[in-house]
C-alpha cells in the first residue's frame, strides 16, 4: 500500500510579524524579525509602535482642531489690525512698539544698533540708562561705535497693556517662495467686537512717528521687486534735518518765484480749479544747470519749506535708441498718462537739458524752466559769510562792529580773487570748509587755489 507523505510545512520559530512590525519591516528587511525574536520584543514593540502611531495622530488632530477653535474664537470674539512690512504703517508701529515698556521686558527679542535702526531715527527703548551719558563733542564716529542697543520683540506672540486692555502683538514672517525677501506681518488683537482701540492705538502711533519727522525732510526711494512680476515699492531710506531756503545758492527772485508756484499749486482750492476747466491736476519743474549748482539742494530746502516728502528717482536713460524706446514711453506715461496720479510735484534735474528728448520737457509736463548758473560774486559773498562768520556772541557793541566790518573785509578780498561764474557753487565751498574756522586763512590761501585748480582743469585732471 502505497504511503502518501504530506509535504512539510516549514515550521519557523520567527512569529509572524504584526502589521506594525511589518511596517518596520519594509524599511529594514530580513534583519528586524530575528532581532527583536532574539530579544523577545515582539509584543512591546507592537505595543510602543500603536502608542506611537496614536499619539501622533491625537497630536496632529489636536493641533488642527486647536487652531480651527482659536481661529473661530479670534474671527468671532476678537478684533483685529493687521500690517504688512511692505506698507508704511509697519514702520510707524515697529517705532511704537520698541518705545513700549514690555519690549524691554520680553525675554524673546530683536536687538539692533540704534543708529542703524530700520525705524525712526531715536526710536524704541535702549540700554542708555545702563550707560554713561555720550560726550556730545565727541566725533560721530565715536558717537557710533558706542551706539546703545535697542531692542524689539521677536518674532511670535506677545502681550501688553494700553489704555487698560490687554493687547495680543504677534509677529509673523512669511518665508514665500514666491518673494525675494521674507515678508512679516503684525497682528494686534484685543477682545471684544469693538475695533476703536486699536485705531485708536494705531493713530497715536502714526501721530508720534510724523511729529518726529516734523522738522526733518524724508527721502524715499524704489526698491526692488518683491517678486517676479510685481511692482516695485517705495522705501524710506533716510531722514535729514530740513534744510534753511537762505542756505540755496541762487537769486532770491528765482527762489521766491519757485516756492511761491509749488505754494499756489499745493492750496486747498487749487485741486477743485483745476478740475472744474478739466486740466490734469498735476505740476512739473525743470531744474538745469552745471554740477554742483544747488539743483537738488533747492529741491530738498523747498520739500523741508512745504512739509513734503522726497521720492527719489534715480538718472533715467532717455535717449531714443531702440534699446531705451520703453524705459521712455514709461516714464512719459507715469509722468502724465491716463492711470498717473495727480496731486504731486515733480521735479527733474539734469545737467545737460539739450541731451533730454523734447517729449519729456515739453509744456504740460514741465511748467516751468529755472537755470542754475556757476556762482557769481553774490554768490560767493553769500558762501563766505554763511560758512566762515562766527556764531554770535554776547560782545560790546563796538567789538561786534569791529568784527563785522573786518569780516566784510575778508570778503571783499575773497570776492576780488575769485574769478566770477568760474567754479560752481559746491567747488567754493568745498574749498571754504577747508577753512572754516580760519577766514584769514582763507582769503590768503585763495590765488593758489584759482591757479591749480585752473591748471587741473586744463590737464583733464577734473572736469
């Protein structure tokens, strides 16, 4: 009779592994089953596998469902204002907060230099009161080098009190790919429905920032796109004391004549006049003349006159070769096209206006031409008393006298040997603060500083 055997069943002493184990498994195989039989781990890493697996999911879910509620809490029970770094009132609120009490009291901060602060020149809460008081007659490059910190918080959730109410200040930076720099965010959230306070708080910044700003002339210029395809955008890059009209070098007739037209232009009824006989409520100066003539020195003194700010656009090539055709009809048409804005002044300088195309200096879009010629006796007069007279002190009336008449002295001198609409205006005084306090000096020193300088010229030393 014939035996039928019964094929062997492999009888292996490794356990089958549990679905967690067989996840390991498929990272590491043929090497973790031995190990953990050998040891006898099977059950407890199957068990601290699933509290793994749980726990991250419970985690997962946990966040998700935490911020969905604080989101909805926040949406519903909370009101709040939200600034982007690319708007000005960034800057406005970042000189606000680093003044505030808590920003020297949070444990998590920025810190910067204060003189290479992004925000407002004196802004925000330093280090001084830890510091000996600065010498203010030591050089600014000491003052510098010594500069106290400042401080301002860091990125994440802060909270502070105003006027009574708790305030939640979170600062946010957007890392997008789509952006060249890093964006950031502030929110400001208090609760209730109520949004007044914090208008309330951000107009009281604002109003701070602008009277800091009061005496000073502030300078903007474009900065690069933030990304492809976006505009550029305008950034403040300085802030400078307002400069005195008296401190131009040009006729007092041309000055007033200049001031009194942006004044007319910039008056409350101006705008509704233009509108009613249709004229595009827009004004445009030409300002021409040899370097060095106080082209842009007039243009900042006028806009510290006015209460204006200054957007600086840098030298724009506008010749009409193919390769500049676009760069030119953008500029015509953000200067007067039909989407330009209106309610500004625009003011070009150039020192060579035969070179600007016809189109871009034509009436409508400048109104008015002001030459700027080399300096002139009056002119140089006007240089040497402002740079080398003394600041008045408490003297006798007839030591006062004696000064003034040996200063005027010394300029009659000077005038006589400087040659007249030779050297521009800054060469003058470029040569005057050699000898600011020495105005003997100055008019000794002057005939061999015509003659050189007139040689270098010749020599194509300078131009």
């Amino acid at each position: 009779m014939a035996t039928v055997s019964q094929p062997a069943v492999a009888n292996s002493s490794l356990p089958t592994p549990f679905p967690p184990l067989s996840i390991l498994e498929a990272f590491i195989p043929s090497y973790l089953s031995p190990l953990i039989s050998y040891f006898g781990l099977g059950n407890a890493v199957t068990h601290i596998l699933a509290f793994f697996l749980l726990t991250t999911f419970t985690a997962t879910g946990w966040t998700y469902w935490y911020d969905s509620l604080v989101s909805l809490f926040r949406r519903f029970f909370m009101s709040t204002a939200q600034i982007r770094s690319r708007d000005e009132l960034y800057d406005h609120m970042m000189a606000w907060v680093a003044e505030q009490e808590f920003s020297a009291r949070t444990r998590y901060f920025v810190a910067t230099m204060a003189f290479g602060s992004l925000f407002a020149e004196g802004a925000g809460r330093s280090e001084d009161e830890e510091e000996e008081p600065e010498e203010p007659d030591a050089p600014s490059w000491e003052r510098n080098r010594r500069a106290p910190l400042q401080f301002t918080p860091a990125p994440g959730l802060h909270y502070f009190r105003y006027k009574g109410s708790f305030v939640m200040l979170e600062r946010i930076v957007e890392d997008n790919d789509k952006t060249w720099f890093p964006q950031e965010i502030l929110e400001f959230s208090i609760m209730g429905r109520k949004p007044q306070l914090l208008k309330d708080m951000l107009k009281e910044a604002r109003s701070r920032y602008l009277m800091k700003d009061k005496s000073k002339t502030v300078v903007h210029r474009p900065k690069a796109p933030e990304a492809v395809g976006s505009p550029p955008t305008w950034v403040r890059c300085l802030a400078r004391p307002s400069r005195p009209l008296s401190t131009v070098v040009l006729e007092q007739s041309q000055k007033e004549m200049f001031v009194d037209d942006i004044k007319d232009y910039l008056e409350p009824g101006t705008q509704k006049w233009y509108s009613d006989r249709g004229i595009p409520y827009r004004r445009g100066y030409l300002l021409h003349g040899p370097p060095g003539t106080g082209k842009s020195s007039l243009s900042f003194a006028a806009a510290g006159l006015l209460g204006l700010k200054i957007y600086d656009i840098d030298t724009i090539n506008t010749s009409t070769d193919a390769g500049t055709k676009v760069s030119l009809s953008g500029l015509l048409n953000v200067i007067d096209g039909v989407a330009s804005p209106e309610g500004r002044v625009l003011i070009l300088t150039t020192n060579h206006p035969e070179k600007l195309d016809a189109a871009l200096i034509r009436p409508g879009r400048v109104d008015m031409k002001i030459e700027f010629k080399l300096a002139g006796e009056e002119a140089i007069a006007g240089l040497f008393m402002r740079i080398l007279k003394e600041k008045e002190a408490k003297r006798a009336a007839e030591e006062r006298a004696a000064k003034e008449k040996h200063l005027l002295e010394l300029v009659a001198k000077f005038t006589q040997t400087m040659p007249q609409e030779v050297f521009s205006p800054a060469e003058v005084q470029g040569y005057l603060l050699q000898h600011k306090n020495r105005p003997e000096r100055a008019v000794e020193c002057a005939e061999k500083w015509v003659c050189d300088r007139i040689e270098a010229r010749k020599a194509g030393k300078i131009d």
